[in-house]
C-alpha cells in the first residue's frame, strides 16, 4: 500500500501520521479514468496443464482508487491487463482503493479492498460481479468448509496510539453474509488454518511505536479466540509447511528492531528463530521462497534480499533465487508466486509506487523468462485450474 509515493506496505511510519489525517479516501465514485484493457503476447500458445492462468491484484496507490485486476492466460501466452471495467461496465468505477489480498474458493474469486472496506467478489470463470461484503478496513482472506474469515483492523485508516483492537469476520460463502466476528489483537494481518484453529498475525501498526507482538489462535468450531502467541513485533505474513509448522514474518520497527522469521511448530511455540528478513514469502514443496525490502527510517532507505528455506531442515538453502541480472533491475520487490506444476517463479516490482508496476517471470533456475508492465503496485497472484471465458462468451 501507498500513498504520496511514500511506501506504506508497511503502512505504520510515524512520518505518515499527518498525510493520514490529510488523506481523503476514496472509495468506488471516484470519476477519474482508468487504464483500458489491453492484451500483451508473451508466449506461443500451447497447451498448459491443469492450471490455466493466474490473476494478479494491483493494489493501487492509497488513496488514489486505482486497484485493479490482470490476468495471464497459460494456453494462449497472453498477458491481460486491468480486466474489471470492461466485463463490469455497470460497477462504479472499478475495484476501489488498494487491494489487500486476492483468493480462490470454490467457483468465487475474492477480492480484499482495504480503503474502500470491502471484499469484492467475482465469478472465477468470467471475472463478473456477483456481491460484494462490507467489512471495515479489510486486511487479508482464507477459507476452510464453506466459511470465508477475513481480518479487520476495524477503526478508521487513521496511525493512533489508542487504536482499538481488530477483528475477523465469519462469512457464509453461499450467502456471502458476515455470521459473525471474533475479537483478536491489533491491526490482525495475514491468518493461517490449521488443526481446526485458525492463527491470526497481530501487527499493531496503527499504535506505532507500540507495536502488537502476538498471534491469536481462534477455535472454530466456537468461534471464540482461545489464547495468544508472544512472537515478535509488527507481525504480517504466515505460511504453514508440510511438516505442521507455520512461518511467520515479523516486519520489526524499521529501526532498531530488524525484520525476522519465525517458525510456530505443532505445540503452538516458537520453536525456530531463522534470522532472515521476510517482508514477503510463498511455499512450494519444501521450499519457502522469501523477498524482503526492508524500510530503515535511520538510514530512508530500503534494503533488498532474497532467499530460500528448506522447510524440512529450516535451513537457507539460497541467498538469492534470481540468477541473472534481473534482480539488478527490480526496484522494489513487492510480490511473490510459484506456479505449483511448472515451478515457474513471478516476482513484482513496485517500482516508485505511483506508475505501473513490472511483473517478471523467471524459470526454475531463476532465469527471467519474459516480463510485462501491469497496473500500479502489483502484489497478489492467485494461479486458477479454470481457463477465463473470453468477454465475448460472457455477455
């Protein structure tokens, strides 16, 4: 997330406090014009496997109401930018302001817009408007047995140090009806489901420089939140492996207190402390594929690194899983995917956070592949196993 240009992915800067009070947002009646569609080759066709393309959810520049919506398509090779407005002409304005989080469930695509509190969602076939569900300063989404839980911060987009506690909504995926909420920490970011107990990162970001340091564990069978992990500062991201643990990536103060990687095991405790920066990170196999573009406000600046972790050893296995000179260009790395069957990798830049961002795909061996410009701040890619029906079919 951004605004001004600043970077706010990381949205909890003391510096930000006054542009947040100033900052007007919008939500979907903003009138200024879009980027068109446009359709980029990029590959022969072919025949691809079970998966048939992904979607990629451009958060936009806060405040600025440009979220959008790309699509690759694998069988034809083709690159399909800002989707929305031209198969949703009747929704107001597109997508709204900054999207958060970008998922699959069922038939549904699910879209996490942060500053226009709400979740968009879609036909995952046609990329159509069905409904959309109101929550407050929506954070990030996830699923298990026909109920949708997304976090939210709750209060108003606003840095305060009495800013009140967060929340994750309970949402029936066949009505789309918010069944319930369930109080966590602060600011709740990313959520993992595991052993029928849902995990809640806690940032706290709104309350810099007290930041929340926990993970709350939510029971779902009573939807009531049954105790706290104390991990680390200003938490955000979290993935689980296949040897039931969870990582989870604290983005620390951007001063004193560095990034880290935390690893919850089975027990529900911090078993492992790795010592690496993770601002982002995405599992494949039992590789954990991690980027950092870690803010400093000692030194106004960011440093860049890349590695992957052997999640059977919790090992860093790599320093850097780009091979060429790419990641030589790549300014602000800011979103990360591996393709499940080809082990493609697809790596964001954010660039300056206000002009379109470059989505870069490389081979297994790290090796760019091909790259295309997409809409402002490029961050989610969510891979889809149903080919998107052509406009023409959907009408």
């Amino acid at each position: 997330m951004t605004m001004n240009g600043i970077q706010t992915k990381s949205i909890y800067f003391p510096s930000l406090l006054l542009a947040l009070g100033l900052l007007v947002f919008s939500c979907r009646n903003n009138e200024d014009p879009l980027i068109p569609s446009t359709v980029t080759p990029l590959e022969p066709p072919k025949e691809s496997g079970a998966i048939k393309g992904f979607f990629l959810l451009n958060e936009g520049n806060m405040g600025s109401n440009k979220a959008s919506l790309d699509y690759f398509d694998y069988d034809a090779g083709t690159y399909h930018r800002n989707i929305f407005p031209e198969r949703n002409p009747t929704v107001v304005n597109e997508l709204g302001d900054v999207g958060n989080d970008l998922q699959i469930y069922g038939d549904k695509l699910y879209a996490v817009i942060n500053c226009s509190h709400l979740v968009e969602v879609m036909d995952v076939n046609t990329a159509k408007h069905i409904a959309t569900i109101s929550i407050p300063n929506c954070r990030y989404i996830t699923f298990d047995k026909g109920y949708a839980y997304v976090s939210s911060y709750a209060g108003p987009v606003l840095i305060d140090p009495n800013a009140r506690l967060g929340y994750v909504a309970k949402i029936d995926t066949a009505t789309l009806k918010v069944k319930d909420t369930c109080v966590v920490g602060y600011q709740p970011e990313e959520m993992i489901i595991r052993d029928n107990k849902l995990y809640v990162a806690n940032s706290g970001g709104y309350r810099v420089p007290n930041y929340d340091n926990t993970i709350s564990i939510i029971d779902l069978e009573s939807f009531k939140e049954i105790k706290k992990i104390t991990v680390a500062s200003n938490l955000h991201r979290m993935k689980s492996d296949n040897y039931g643990n969870i990582y989870a990536g604290s983005r620390g103060d951007y001063k004193n207190i560095k990034s880290n990687l935390y690893v919850i095991n089975a027990q529900d405790m911090v078993s492992d402390v790795l010592n690496i920066p993770a601002g982002e990170f995405t599992l494949s196999g039992d590789s954990l594929y991690v980027y950092s573009a870690e803010w400093s406000h000692i030194t106004s600046s960011n440093t860049v690194s890349y590695a992957i972790i052997n999640t059977r050893t919790k090992k860093v296995v790599s320093r850097n899983f780009i091979t060429d000179d790419i990641g030589k260009k790549i300014e602000v790395p800011y979103g990360i995917a591996v393709n499940p069957e080809t082990k493609e990798i697809y790596i964001t830049d954010a660039k300056d956070y206000i002009s379109p961002g470059t989505l870069y795909c490389l081979t297994p061996d790290g090796k760019k592949k091909w790259e295309a410009t997409t809409g402002d701040i490029p961050a989610h890619i969510v891979f889809t196993r149903k080919k998107l029906l052509d406009i023409k079919s959907t009408d």
